[in-house]
C-alpha cells in the first residue's frame, strides 16, 4: 500500500462511524473544531469578537450540518466498502473460507503471541482422487463435493481453529494450543468417508480425505511447519489414503505424493 493510500485508509477510519457511540462522538468533534475555527475566523477579520460563544456555536452547527452529514455519509460507506472488498479479497468464493494468503497472515498472527509449547498443530488435508470428479462428472458436481468437504471441516474441527482452503482440493487447518497427539485425536474424524448428492448425475459419490499434521515447534517458522505437515501428508497418500498421518521426524527414502 503507498503511502497516499493509507493516508486516506487513516481519514476514512478516523471520520467512518463504525461503532455506536461515532454517532455522538465523531459529530459532536466536528462542531468542535469547526466552532475553533469560526472562533478565530471571527477575531481575525473583525479584530475581536461580535458574537457570544453560545450564538456562535449554534450558527456554525447549522451551517455546518448539511455538510458534516453529507461526509459522514459518505465516508462511512467508502469504510464499509473498503471492509467488505478487503474481506472479499482473503476469501475463497465457493466455500467462504480464508485464502492462503489469509490462512498464513492470520496464522502468523497468532503464532506471535504463542512463545511457548505447545504453540499448535499444522493439518494440510487434501481430497483422494478428485481429479476423477472434474474428469468424469464436471467442475459443477466438484464444487459441489468441495463444499461438502469444507462443511465437513467445520464439523469436525473446533471453533477456535483456523480452517482455510488454500487451493484446488487442497484445505489447511491451524489448531492452536494443541499438542500433536491432541491434534490426531481431533482430526482423525476428517477421514471418514463423505457422501455426495449432487444436484445432477451421477447421484451419490463417496469421497475421502487424506490429512498431514505437524505441530509447529518453537524454532520452526510457519513455512517449515506446513512442509513438514505436507511430508506427513504424502505419506498419508502413500500409506493408503483416507487417513491422518502425523510427522514422525524422520523422512523416508523414495517418499512422494500421490493424487
């Protein structure tokens, strides 16, 4: 962001009415400075003062009001806008969950304020076989089987954790505070085959998740955390799909991902 643009990012915060008591504060503020202002307007050209504080206050609210509505209006829309296009941008469309973007600035965020074990677990989850949905039955029906899928996280994991799809099939979860062996007990539900009817053929689909976990260590930065969680992963597609690996600490030759 330059600078220009958080500079009017700061004004619009400043004058937007976003919480109840604005309504008061913010108006009352502005007849304020605009009553200072008229205060030495009116000692400046006169070379003293003709009016009392009391008439001079109520003749700038007026003339000031139709004006002090109108930017406040106005501002407070550009705030709402701006929230609302700012949340649309860290938001996947199809299952209202944060991007990876958003997934790995709010992770880190938390993660800051963990210095101490356990900081939390890591999961990557990624569906088996999904290429043969989209091949075999279309993009539609794999939307669908998406959706089922994001919704099926939102069950089984807690509501203080951080759920984000971060591309494709591909989903990833932050479980704060948790150990690892915690983090199995709590994500082993994931894998449980899921039934899908869509609104169109072929009727009913079964589908099922493979899960990676890794907890994220004190040294480790996030990014080595979800590589680890992502080995773990591989293994998971490896051993069979359809379950929940944690990483062990110890890499396997000839280990690679499967679909």
């Amino acid at each position: 962001m330059t600078r220009h643009a958080k500079l009017i990012s700061a004004l619009i915060a400043l004058m937007a009415l976003r919480k109840p008591r604005d309504y008061l504060t913010k108006p009352l503020g502005f007849c304020a400075v605009a009553s200072i202002n008229a205060h030495i307007a009116e000692y400046l050209i006169f070379g003293g003062w003709i009016m009392g504080p009391v008439e001079r206050i109520g003749i700038t609210t007026m003339a000031a009001a139709p004006f002090m509505a109108l930017v406040f209006y106005v501002v407070t829309y550009l705030d709402r806008l701006q929230l609302s296009l700012g949340e649309q941008a860290a938001t996947d469309p199809l299952t209202g969950l944060p991007n990876r973007r958003a997934f790995m600035k709010r992770t880190q965020a938390r993660l800051d304020i963990l210095d101490e074990a356990p900081r939390g677990v890591i999961l990557l989850i990624d569906a088996d076989h999904f290429k043969r949905v989209n091949d075999n039955w279309g993009h539609q029906v794999g939307d669908e089987c998406l959706m089922a899928m994001a919704e099926r996280m939102r069950t089984v994991l807690r509501t203080g954790d951080m759920l984000a799809r971060i591309g494709g099939e591909e989903f990833a979860a932050y479980l704060p505070s948790t150990t690892l062996e915690e983090a199995v007990r709590i994500g082993s539900p994931l894998c449980t085959p899921i039934t899908v009817i869509p609104t169109e053929p072929p009727g009913r689909l079964r589908l099922t998740l493979s899960v990676g976990a890794s907890e994220v260590r004190p040294e480790m930065t996030l990014s080595e955390a979800m590589h680890l969680a992502d080995l773990a992963l591989y293994r998971a597609k490896d051993e069979g799909r359809a379950r929940l690996v944690p990483w062990d600490g110890r890499v396997r030759p000839g280990e690679g991902r499967a679909a």
